[in-house]
C-alpha cells in the first residue's frame, strides 16, 4: 500500500479546528479561514546561458486579506508545491494576527535549485516571475518579502522589475530590501532576534534560570543569527546543523568562530571542524541531549517517528511547521512545551511591516528602535498568548492559534460578507 503523502495544509487545518473548538465557535466563523481568498499560478519560461528554454513552475497564494494587506516571503526549492504554499500562507496569516499587524497572510514559490542557477539565470528567474504575478501584488495589496533560498538582492530585482513596469520607484511593493533601496536596519537579524526574544521569555515563563544548553537545526539566516544572539547572552550552544551535516560539543560550540567560517565558506558547516566537537547528521541533532531545542530548517522535521526521542524540556519553532501534528500530540503526553512558529519566528514580518511603514511614509528609523518596537511586540504576544494558555489550560500552539483566529473571526464579523 502507498504511504500517504504528507500535507502541511491538511495540518494547518487540523490545528484550525482544535482552537475553533475550543473557542467555541460556530462553523460560520471560521469556515472562510478554510480556504485561500486567492492562488494563482504561473509557468516561468527563462533563456538559460547556453540558449535553451526551461520553463519553471511558480506560485503564489493569498490566504487572507481580511485584516490588511496579503504578506508572505517568496522562497526557491525544487520540492515545493501547492500544498506548501498554501500552508505557508495561511501561517502567515495567523502569524501577522497573533502579534496584531494590519496584515494578512500570503506566500510565493518557485520550483527550482536556484544553486543550479548562474547569477543570470536567477535575475531572468526572478523578474519573469515578479512579471507574472505582478498583477496581485502592490504595496496596498500584497508585498513579498526573503524566504527560503531568497535574499535581499532577489528582493531588489523584484522591486526593479515592479518599478520598471509602473514607471516609477516603489519601494514598499517588498520587503528585506537592501538599505540602499529603502530596506529597514535590523530586518536581516529580525527573525533570529524575534526567536531569541521568545526564547528568552519561554525560559522565565518555565523558570529554567541560567545558561541553557541548546541546539539549533539550521545555520542559514534565522538559525545563525538566533545562535549568535543565544551565545551572546551566556547559554551553550551545544550542536547545530544545516544541511551538509552538523556538529555536537556537550561544553559549548563557539559560535564566533562557526560563524566567521560560515561567513567565508558560502553559509555552509561543511567542512566545519572546531576543537572539541563531533560531527553528526540533522537526525542526531534532533535526538541531542539539550534543554532547549529550536528547528530553524524546512517543515516536517519533527515527526512521531523522531519525537520519542526528543531530549528537550522546551521547543522553539524557528521554521515554519516544522512539527506534524502526531509528533505534537507525543509531545504533549511529555510534557515537553513547544512555543509555535507563528509566535516564536514572528520577528521577521514585524521588521518587514516596520520596513514597509518607512516606505510608504518616506521615513527612516535608526536600529535601536527598530529593535526596541520590535522587543515589544514579541514580549507582548508571547504574554498574550501565555494568558491563554494558563487561563485556558492548553498548549502554547492551541493558546497562539486561538488568539490569531479570535481576531481574524472579529474582523470578518465587523466587515461582513460581501455581497
């Protein structure tokens, strides 16, 4: 018999019903929730260096606009897919609503190694398709921003390719932009800031005082900087990974030296091998004696084949769904918390709603108040959302998608249904 394939948008839904249930809503409240407002998508015909034609396939799904404006990265990977855009969007829908931005959820794919791309052939990618679903985005209407595989420079190409067609400069049509076209100080570190921070907040919350021993799957953007940032408060990172392979030192990896490689050996650990530590596979890593463990890779990493042997007390979701819903009922029974990606990992669409404020106000903030606003946001949701779960006695997912849908069920209750 063939395994069924995992769908991460059968497990958004899943998650869905649970809070609905538990606020005790009618299926009328949150039925619209179910479905995407909008999913459109394109075939991306791009001249290669050699003079051949290769069609690429690409998506992009507005979920929700109920509360402002569709917002959501755009990511390259050659295994993505409908159903993972989909999910990816309604995530970010209940992600803008649980830390309360004015903004809806959408997200944007291409299926492609863009490692198998000259630097050409990624730019002709990129602004062909930038021209086939330039008519759904906008700075009033939806406004991408990096992701998997994506970066400031492929946000700059977006945001020429916009401009070009419009006839002038709009800079609020992405975010994650370089500072020298309209990009906001501190959005790179944003989202490893924004994991940190609730990190940091989760340990008080269960009184796990001291330095904290923890590992982290994934060493690209959000990974690496929520290392940097962890190690600079004084816990011990005690293993980390991406996806050549990963590495284990029970007294602490030096994460000023692992980055200082990453940073001269294009963000990859291959290769890596400080004094002191042994390498390991990202299944090890998982299964590691830690305290705290934070999945900054893909989705799915966390499974109920792997989490039996989960050795963590706390789990801090860095990635996007990286854990199924079997492997969150075990570790339920486990008692082991899991802080969700629509709170923890946050901290990148606050610094781009920051982003997009100073562009479309023409304004520039210096990087202490960006940093500042975005400490308050974080620490205020994730009290939010503990408010919940101790006055509610749920989980901290349950406790972040109850407050997400509350709101999202007031909005559309106050603006109705149109007709």
């Amino acid at each position: 018999m063939a395994e069924t394939k995992y769908n991460p948008y059968d497990n958004m839904l899943q998650v869905l019903k649970v809070s609905a249930d538990k606020l005790e809503l009618h299926r009328n409240d949150y039925e619209p929730l179910k479905f995407p407002e909008r999913e459109m998508k394109v075939s991306i015909p791009v001249k290669m260096d050699n003079g051949d034609i290769q069609v690429f396939e690409g998506y992009r799904v507005q979920h929700s606009s109920t509360r402002g404006p569709c917002k959501g990265g755009i990511r390259y990977h050659p295994s993505v897919d409908e159903d993972d855009v989909k999910a990816l969007a309604f995530a970010m829908t209940l992600k803008c609503a649980v830390v309360d931005l004015p903004y809806g959820g959408a997200k944007g794919a291409v299926k492609v190694d863009p490692a198998k791309l000259s630097k050409g052939e990624l730019e002709r990618l990129t602004r062909r398709y930038t021209a086939m679903i330039i008519p759904i985005i906008g700075p009033e209407k939806d406004i991408p921003a990096p992701d998997v595989n994506t970066n400031a420079e492929v946000m700059g190409w977006i945001m020429d390719t916009y401009s070009m067609l419009h006839g002038y400069a709009v800079p609020g049509v992405v975010t994650g932009k370089s500072l020298d076209i309209g990009g906001s100080l501190g959005r790179p570190e944003a989202t490893g800031r924004g994991v940190s921070i609730i990190t940091t907040e989760a340990l008080n919350f269960f009184n796990m005082t001291g330095p904290q021993r923890i590992a982290v799957q994934g060493m690209g953007n959000v990974g690496s900087n929520t290392c940097k940032l962890l190690y600079a408060l004084g816990h011990k990172i005690v293993a980390a990974s991406d996806a050549s392979g990963g590495l284990s030192d029970p007294k602490g990896l030096n994460i000023d030296n692992i980055a200082q490689y990453l940073g001269q050996h294009s963000q990859s650990l291959a290769g890596c091998k400080p004094d002191g530590a042994r390498q390991i596979s990202n299944a090890e890593l998982l299964a590691c004696d830690c305290d705290v463990l934070i999945p900054c890779a893909l989705e799915g990493q966390l499974t109920e084949d792997n989490a039996e042997k989960v050795r963590a007390k706390l789990i801090v979701e860095g990635a996007n769904g990286p854990t199924k819903v079997e492997a969150d009922r075990i570790f339920q029974k486990r008692g082991i918390a899991v802080i969700p990606d629509i709170l923890a990992n946050a901290g990148g669409v606050v610094v781009s709603y920051f982003e997009w404020v100073q562009n479309i106000q023409n304004l520039m903030w210096d990087e202490d108040q960006v940093n500042s606003m975005l400490s308050k946001i974080m620490v205020r949701s994730f009290k939010q959302v503990m408010e919940i779960v101790t006055t509610k006695s749920v989980d901290f997912r349950t406790a972040a998608y109850m407050l997400a849908v509350s709101r999202l069920v007031k909005a559309k209750r106050v603006r109705g249904i149109f007709p």
